[in-house]
C-alpha cells in the first residue's frame, strides 16, 4: 500500500515539474526572451536596444566649467535663519562656520561645495527640487549682473 502511494506522488510531481517547465518556455518565448530567427526582427531588435544603450550613455552631469560659475558662499551661522538650511541634503552633514557652500542659482538650495560638485558630475538638477541648472546658468551668464553676484575665490580666502 505504501509503494503505491509513493508512485501516485512521484509522478504527480513528474507531470507538475513537466507543466511548469513548458509553461516557462512558453512565458520566455511570448515575452521575447527566445529571439526569433529571421534576420529582419532580429536587426529590428539590435537596432531599438542600441537606441536605448545611446539614449542611456547621453545622461551625464554638467561641464566643469559650468559648475565652477555656480556661486559659492561661506558659511555663517547667523546668515542661515532657517534650521533647515543648515544640513547638506547630500551627505546630511551640518555646515559649521567658514565652509564653502554651493548656491543653486534658481532654487537657492545650498550644498557643501564637494557634495554638490561630484553630484553634479553625473547629474544636471538639483539634488532636491530637481530644477535644471542648464537652463538657468545659461540665462544667467546672459544677464549683466551676473559676474556681480559669483563669489570671487579672493573672497573666499578670509
């Protein structure tokens, strides 16, 4: 009686594992996994996925040029009145006294400059509100005054 037992279960399993492993070739070959034969879907397909890779590879943060004009302060505690404005949102480290920050230009989000500096290698937005920084560096250094409002590095050094 145990033998027989034995053999229902084991080939119960036998026919569930065969259902599941045909159910996972159909599932890979509807879903594109399995790629199809005839040269014309095939160059369609390397085709968009080298779209994607390029579109993917065209991200990048801005030129060191550009983050440079970005003004930089030094901290002081008294000109930061808010208790939020004295935390860097990337590293979450409090500013203390004589740091260099960074000014985003539009937003006015503060960063320390090393923070913000590598953040914007890879990226061209604010860290927090996602504001552009292309567009709005690019109206500045059209507007008159605006080697009046960067901090000189000679500034800096008190």
């Amino acid at each position: 009686m145990l033998g027989s037992g034995m053999n229902l279960v084991s080939t119960i399993i036998g026919f569930g594992m065969s259902a599941i492993f045909i159910v996972f070739i159909c599932a890979r070959m509807m879903c594109g996994r399995i790629r199809p034969s005839n040269s014309r879907a095939a160059a369609l397909d390397v085709e968009l996925w080298s779209e994607v890779e390029q579109a993917e590879h065209s991200i990048h943060g801005l030129e060191p040029q550009v983050v440079d004009a970005i003004p930089s302060i030094k901290y002081h505690q008294e000109s930061f009145h808010s208790k939020e404005d004295t935390q860097c949102s990337i590293c979450l480290g409090e500013y203390e006294d004589k740091e260099i920050l960074r000014v985003m230009p539009a937003c006015l989000h503060s960063y320390h400059r090393c923070c913000i500096d590598s953040w914007l290698q890879k990226h061209s937005t604010c860290p927090i509100c996602r504001c552009s920084l292309n567009v709005t560096l690019e109206t500045r250094a059209t507007s008159p005054s605006a080697s009046a409002r960067q901090v000189h590095s000679s500034d800096l050094s008190e």
